[in-house]
C-alpha cells in the first residue's frame, strides 16, 4: 500500500504571495492532519479534516486554511506569506476512528524570502 | 508552554546497549500517547501508542511506559542500533479524535559505535 504522498517537496516563495500544498493520504484514510515542523516551535497541528469537512483545528491564524476532497486527498493553503511562515508541512492520514495511528508524508520545505 | 515535553534534547548511547528516551506531560485528560522516529528528511514515523488505561505495552524493540501519577511516559529501545539514529518525539491526545496530537520537543539519539 502506498505511503503519504505530498507535493511539491520544496517550494520557495516571496513574502505576501500564497502556497498551496497537496496532501494525497494512504488509500483508505479518511483523515488527514496538517502539522507545521519548525526548529523553534517543534510540530505543531494546524487542523485535521475527515469527510471533506474540518474536524479540528490548532492555534493558527486564519492565513492558513485547508480543505478536503471527496477521495480524501487534502490541500492547504496559506495567504500573505511572513518570513515566519517557513517550515516544513506535514500532511498526516489515518483511518479515522478513535486510534490517533497515524502516518505522516515526507512534507514539503515551504521557505519564505 | 508546551503541555509535552522531553527532559533531554540528545541522549547518546553505545551501540548494543538500551536507550531510555523520557517524556512529561501535563494534561491529565490525555488519553492517548505516540511515539514518533524522525530521521533526517523524512517525515515523522509511527513507533507505538499506548492509551491511558495502559500503563505499558510492548512491540518490537520497544517498550512504552505509562506513569500517570507523575505525567511521564518513555520509550525503552532494546539493544540499539545504527539505524536507530532519529529525532524521537512523543505526542498526546485527548482522545475521541480531538484537537489533533501536542508534541514534544524531540529528543536526538545518537548511536556511538
């Protein structure tokens, strides 16, 4: 069974433009989390959607935002790029029950200049 | 603050030898807990979990324990190996699927040959 697949893998953009990061989960999944993986703050949520719709959300800003397609796979995007907004964004699936088992893509290096 | 943390930002073992990887937590109503490896450039790998009604389980190589009285959790690797070189991260839940996974800091194993 295939893994987490996310794209692009790097991506460098200017500060105020807009990203948006695809997050493809493993076939089955029907949830998926992003998480935000800086040296500073560590891994962070940003939400989680399951059945197209947003389940939960973590402590950012609403520059971040994310939504979720009718085959699972996942996008997020983030307007009015800040310097502050590189990292390294990890998409996340797993089934969707109880069982918080889940498993990460290889992420996309979103660098802001 | 971070409601997870990890005593240790690197630990370094011998080759062959246990490694114990230790983490706080402060939430009491955490249900559920992860261990992640993370290796350089890849993405964060599921490890074990442990619920809270456990206070240890078993997989290969590994053995979590629970203290809930004192909010700590570890992770025991048996007879470490090279390719156990990671960042490892524990992460909590509240459980029910909600507000996605906290994690900690992360810890840096370095394997000594």
């Amino acid at each position: 069974k295939a893994g987490v697949t996310q794209t692009p893998r790097y991506l460098i953009k200017t500060r105020g433009q807009q990203v948006t990061l695809s997050c493809s989960p493993i076939s089955g999944h029907r949830s998926v989390s992003w998480y935000q993986q800086t040296p500073g703050q560590g891994l962070q949520f940003l939400f989680e959607y399951f059945s197209e719709t947003q389940r939960n959300k973590g402590n950012f800003p609403g520059r971040f935002s994310g939504r979720q397609f009718s085959n699972s796979r996942s996008e997020m995007n983030v307007s009015t790029l800040e310097l502050g907004d590189s990292a390294l964004y990890l998409c996340a699936s797993r089934v969707g029950g109880p069982s918080y088992e889940q498993y990460f893509g290889p992420g996309t290096r979103l660098t802001v200049t | 603050g971070e409601s997870v943390g990890l005593h240790l930002p690197t630990l370094s073992v011998q080759e062959g030898d246990n490694s114990i990887i230790n983490c706080a937590y402060s939430n009491s109503a955490s249900d559920y807990f992860i261990w992640y490896k993370q290796e350089s450039g890849k993405g964060p790998q599921f490890i074990i979990d442990i619920r809270s009604n456990m206070d240890k389980r078993q997989g290969q190589r590994v053995t979590v324990l629970l203290n809930k009285t004192v909010k700590h959790l570890s992770l025991q690797i048996a007879a470490t190996q090279p390719g156990d070189s990671a960042v490892y991260f524990c992460a909590e839940n509240l459980g029910g699927g909600a507000d996605g996974l906290t994690f900690g800091k992360g810890t840096h194993l370095i394997i000594q040959p």
